[in-house]
C-alpha cells in the first residue's frame, strides 16, 4: 500500500516535472552524468543573497532520476545556502542508510528504489547540486 503511494509521488514528478528548464544566468550550473545508465542531469540556481531564489533542472533518464530532479528543486527553493547544504546532506544520507520521515515525500525515493544501482539514478541531481555549492557556486 505504502509502496503504490511512493510510486505516485514518483510518477507526477515525473509526469509534471516541477521547474524544468534551463535558468538564464544561473549562480550555479551543474552538469552530471551517470555513466552505467546514461541518466543526466544538469541543476541551475540563482541565489539572492544566501538564498537560492531560484532553482530549476534539464535532463533526460528514468523516471527515478528526473522525478527526483523535479523534487530537488521544489525543496530547495527558497532556501538558504546553509538550509539547502543540510537538505542535500539529509537527502544523500537517507539514501545510503534508512529513510527519514523529516525529508517528506522524498522518502518516496528511498522506498521504491529496490536495487542499490538505482540509488545512483535517485542521488545524480542532488550530487550534482551539492557538487555545484561546493565548488563556489
């Protein structure tokens, strides 16, 4: 039961992807591939300040990669850096080790994934955008 409400959550992100589409000017872009599966994706943000005013995503793959994408950027909008660096750590954390009834829907990710090759679908965007804030962006 819980199962098939997880695969929802996936499904609409997938289906209705939120803030696809490439940022004009982006504070951060960051570009990754997943070599086993061909999954990518590419994340962009614009702070405010210290504050991601905007976050938007573009790639192509599995449901897996680009709903979790769509649910990267609906997290961290409006966040601040140092919010969205906790999210990221939570997120990739929760992936590797159990799930974490703090993130939300985003446990929807760690409970469908029932292989561990997809958890590297699952994680690409937001290795990706933690990625981009470590290297300045």
């Amino acid at each position: 039961m819980l199962q098939d409400l997880y695969k929802e959550i996936v499904l609409d992100h997938y289906r209705r992807p939120r803030h696809r589409g490439e940022l004009e000017n982006a504070d951060l872009r960051e570009h990754l591939l997943n070599p086993l599966c061909g999954d990518e994706v590419t994340v962009y943000a614009r702070f405010r300040g210290d504050d991601l005013a905007e976050v938007s995503f573009t790639g192509r793959g599995c449901s897996i990669s680009q709903a979790s994408a769509s649910m990267l950027t609906e997290r961290l909008s409006g966040k601040s850096r140092e919010e969205a660096e906790g999210e990221l750590e939570a997120f990739l954390e929760m992936m590797r080790t159990e799930e974490n009834e703090d993130l939300g829907d985003l446990v929807a990710l760690k409970g469908i994934i029932q292989t561990p090759n997809r958890i590297r679908c699952a994680t690409l965007a937001w290795t990706a955008f933690k990625q981009g804030l470590d290297s300045g962006g």
